[in-house]
C-alpha cells in the first residue's frame, strides 16, 4: 500500500516528533521544537550556499549534526546513478533499516526498508538540481505502515555537477488497523455514555476563551477547483517584544515548506505571504532591526516598492522575479487595506478569485490612478503651429538643393516655413522618396 502525497502545510505538529513515542525520540531543535526537521535541513542546506550554486561537498560533516545527522544519509554518485555509494547513515536511519555493520551502496539496502524508498526520488534531484521534499506511506520489512517525510539536498565537488545527494528523512509507525478499530470502537462507547452536552456559552472578545477560539478558526480554499484546507492555528505568532528575526525566521519558515513541498497548496503558499505580511507590519515600527537585517542578507530596500525587499528577505533574493513581485503587491495592499497582523491568510482565503486576482486587482487600480501620459503627437504639433517663422533663405538644403519643410498657414493665406528637417537625416531621404511617388 504505496500512497503518495502532497505535504499539509496546515498541519504544524509535522515531523512527528511526539514526545513519549517508544518508535522514535524526538531530535533536539536548531530553530523550534515547532518547525518540521526538513526545514531545518533546507535552511542549513541554504546556509552553505553562499555564492554557489551548489554547495561544497568539503562544509558538509553529516556526523557532527547533532540535530538531523542520526536521520540522515549521504550517497556519492561519483561512481554512478544507477548504484550511488554510501558514505554516510546517521544512527536512527541505520536503526530503523536494521543495518548492522558496513554497508557500501544503495544496492545493498535491505528490501523493503525505509532507505530503500530513496530510488523513487533521488533522481529527481539530478533533473531538477535544486532540493525535493517528498511524503508517503508504505509497509515495511517489518510489516508495519510507516509514514514518513524527508528532503534531498544536491552537493557538488567542483560547483557544476551534482555527485553527491545528502538526505535527511523522518518517520511514524503507523497504530495498526485492530488497534484504531479498537479505539474507535472505545471511543464511540464513551460518546454514548457521556452526559448530555451544555448550551454553549457565549465567548466575548476579551473572555477566557478568546484565545482558544480565535486559534481554533480553519478557513477553506476554493481556487482553481482545488480544495485546500487553511488552518490558522498554524500561523504562529511571536510575542509583542520578541526580536524582529525571530519574526523573520518563522516567515522563511513558511517559504520554505512552500518551496519544498511536493503539492505546493494555495494554502502553504498564503500562509507564508501572511507570515511575510506580518514580518513586514513589525519591521515599519523597527525601522532599525530591519535595516540591519537588510545589510545582513545584502538586500537593498527600494523606495518605490518597499515590499520587494521583505518578500527578498523571506523568500530568498534569488526567488522568481515574477513571483516575488506578486507576493509584494500583495503586501502593499494588505498595508493599503490596513490588515492586522495574522489576517492575511484568510482574506487571500475568501478574496475571489485567490492571491492571482488580488495582484490583477491591485495593478489595474494602480493604473486608473495613474496620470494619463501626455500625447506626444499633439505636444508636437503645438510646438510647431507656435513655432517662429524661418526665413526661406536660412533653410539648409542637400547637395540637390532639396529641402524638407513644414509650413503654416498663416492668418493672411500664406505659407510660413516653421521648421525643416537635417537635409542629411534618413528621415529626409525618406520623405522625398515618398513625395516623388
């Protein structure tokens, strides 16, 4: 039972790190407890890059990663696609495969073991040349459903040609189906036993319940006849006096798992423009902070489109072009708007139409509130029917004594000559072929 799927970008407890769980212990965090292990490996990935292209094989020591290194694998293609060499298995990886002692290539994977699914997807990363996030279910050599998420990163030895690929995956072992059968059943029993519910209370703004139910709010997607379920539980939010990077952060956070995922849903993709919207609202009371962030990433503001550099910032500065100026004119209208922080997710949710026709909106407003360009043409002609008469006699000609001129007429019938074109211009030359016709 092999079932591929696309990442829920509104589901934060990913990574399934839940504490107390005998089948796997949860690694420790470089970032948050709160953000999946695969995006902490993107952004360590990223943080090697620098001026390459791909980063240096030589600054990746898999051993000495105490936060996803046990989860991870690294694979030398050097000596071929079709049989990659293993130069490392981090502990966990080798635990759950139950491989003892040395193991050199793919092929000598066990069957059926986790490591083995890297095949479906290691190619891709050879065709792509850029990471790949990827989420599926499967049973195992132990027959247990496992479901499990990871990322490839390309590695380079020369900063062309990708010969090595480090992996970093993590898993769940599914309850079996006797067990949930079980649990349902028990469930159900108590759902029958428990007393008859209360009327609901009314929560006020400022009640007990506020925060509960204002986290608690889930908005659905309707755009391009997909379904995407928007949960704003999801959107964290630092405190009022948290530091402008830690904002920051949890922004690259969300564009990060709309880079990497595999189903890169409407509402992953609106979760991380909210969260850049929300760096950006703070960012204007901290003009300080965001100006040293700025000089950190090397990220130049522009004053006509202050935007820009907050989707740079969250986004990467090498990030589609076309994109990140979307995302930025969706900023500007949500600052227009004067949205409050943690609401834009939900009114890309409900605007008709989604994010693309927001950006269409925003453009043709721009445009009706643009002066209208002068008529060039009209300009012209005013300047010649105002325009000095010129003596006959001051007329340049060519060596033919032929002359192009524009004449007015006058109040009293006659022709006044007003201007005349360079006897050399090509222009000149084509007028008079045209009047010779």
């Amino acid at each position: 039972m092999d079932t591929l799927r696309g990442h829920d970008a509104a589901n934060d407890e990913d990574d399934f790190d839940y504490v107390g769980d005998a089948q796997m212990d949860a690694p420790p965090a470089v970032i948050s407890d709160e953000r999946r292990m695969q995006v902490r490996a993107y952004n360590y990935w990223a943080s090697l890059l620098g001026d390459r292209t791909l980063p240096s094989i030589e600054d990746l020591a898999p051993e000495q990663l105490e936060d996803f290194g046990p989860h991870s694998v690294l694979l030398d293609f050097s000596v071929g696609l079709d049989n990659p060499a293993i130069v490392y298995l981090g502990t966990a990886l080798r635990a759950e495969c139950q491989i003892e002692g040395a193991i050199g290539y793919i092929d000598d994977v066990p069957a059926r073991s986790l490591l083995s699914r890297l095949t479906d997807h290691y190619l891709q990363i050879i065709a792509n040349a850029a990471p790949i996030g990827f989420e599926a279910e499967f049973i195992n050599q132990r027959g247990a459903e496992i479901m499990y998420r990871g990322i490839l990163m390309p590695f380079s030895s020369d900063d062309e040609t990708i010969d090595f690929v480090f992996g970093v995956i993590n898993w769940k072992e599914l309850a079996s189906r006797s067990l949930t059968d079980a649990l349902e059943l028990e469930v159900d029993e108590a759902m029958r036993s428990a007393p008859a519910a209360r009327d609901t209370a009314p929560i006020w703004a400022d009640g007990p319940a506020a925060d509960q139910q204002s986290n608690s709010l889930a908005f659905d997607i309707e755009e391009d006849e997909e379904d995407d379920a928007l949960d704003l539980a999801g959107m964290e939010c630092p405190t009022e006096d948290a530091p402008l990077a830690d904002w920051l952060a949890i922004a690259r956070d969300g564009a990060a798992r709309v880079r990497i995922s595999e189903a890169r849903s409407h509402a992953a993709l609106y979760r991380a423009v909210s969260l850049s919207y929300d760096f950006a609202q703070v960012a204007r009371v901290r003009p300080d902070d965001y100006a040293e962030l700025l000089h950190d990433y090397g990220i130049k503001a522009q004053a006509r489109s202050p935007m820009t550099a907050v989707i740079k910032l969250v986004f990467g500065a090498t990030y589609d072009k076309t994109r990140i100026t979307e995302y930025a004119t969706a900023l500007d209208h949500a600052m227009n708007a004067g949205l409050s922080v943690g609401s834009l997710a939900a009114y890309l949710s409900d605007y008709v139409g989604g994010l693309k026709a927001l950006v269409r909106d925003e453009r043709a407003a721009r445009r009706s509130q643009t002066p209208a360009k002068p008529d060039r043409r009209q300009m012209a002609r005013d300047t010649v029917k105002a325009a000095v008469a010129i003596d006959p006699v001051a007329v340049a000609t060519d060596a033919d004594g032929l002359a192009v001129v524009i004449a007015r007429r006058e109040a009293d019938g006659t022709l006044a000559i007003v201007a005349a074109l360079p006897e050399d211009s090509d222009l000149n030359q084509r007028v008079i072929s045209a009047a010779a016709r």
